[in-house]
C-alpha cells in the first residue's frame, strides 16, 4: 500500500470513529461524515487519474454533487432541531416524542 492510499484511508477510518464515538452533537457527526466525503472524493479523483480513463472521470463529480446534497439536508436537519428542540445533542432527540 502507497502512502497516499495509506493516508486516505487511515482519514476516512478517522471520520468513520468519529461518527463511532463522538455521538454528542449533531453538529460533529455532521463534520465526520463531511470528512469521510472528503477523503473518498480525493480518493477516487486520485484512482480515475491514475488509470487515465475517461470513463472513470465522472465518478468523482458525482459522489461531490450527493455529498453537497448531504451537506445540505443535514445542515437544514440541524437548524430543524436546534429550532424545535433548542439544543443539537443527540441525546435529546427521541423518535417517540414528536
């Protein structure tokens, strides 16, 4: 394993125990998930220019387009809560009560 793969994935295993263990805040979970985009979109930039097919040039564009729309449901589900249960703890929030 290169250095370079070595390094993007050890970055999205770090943005994956995040998610794992620091699931205090919405907003924290939010920015490991942001991360873990991160590191696959510059992975498979990195991958499609390695090969140098055209064909593979499109993947990273999208997998950028599906992580803006994550970025932006989970920002308007973090103004949602914070508005309806004035905190963004995860421990606040309960599917039960609504």
């Amino acid at each position: 394993m290169t250095p370079v793969h070595f390094s993007f994935s050890s970055a999205f295993i770090l943005g994956l125990m995040g998610v794992g263990f620091h699931r205090t805040h919405l907003l924290s979970a939010l920015l490991c998930l942001e991360g873990m985009m991160l590191s696959l979109f510059i992975a498979l930039a990195l991958w499609a220019l390695q090969f140098e097919s055209t064909s593979f040039s499109a993947g990273p564009m999208l997998l950028l387009a599906f992580s803006a729309c994550e970025a932006s449901t989970g920002l308007a589900l973090l103004v949602a809560t914070a508005r309806t249960h004035g905190t963004d703890r995860l421990q606040n929030l309960n599917l039960l009560q609504c």
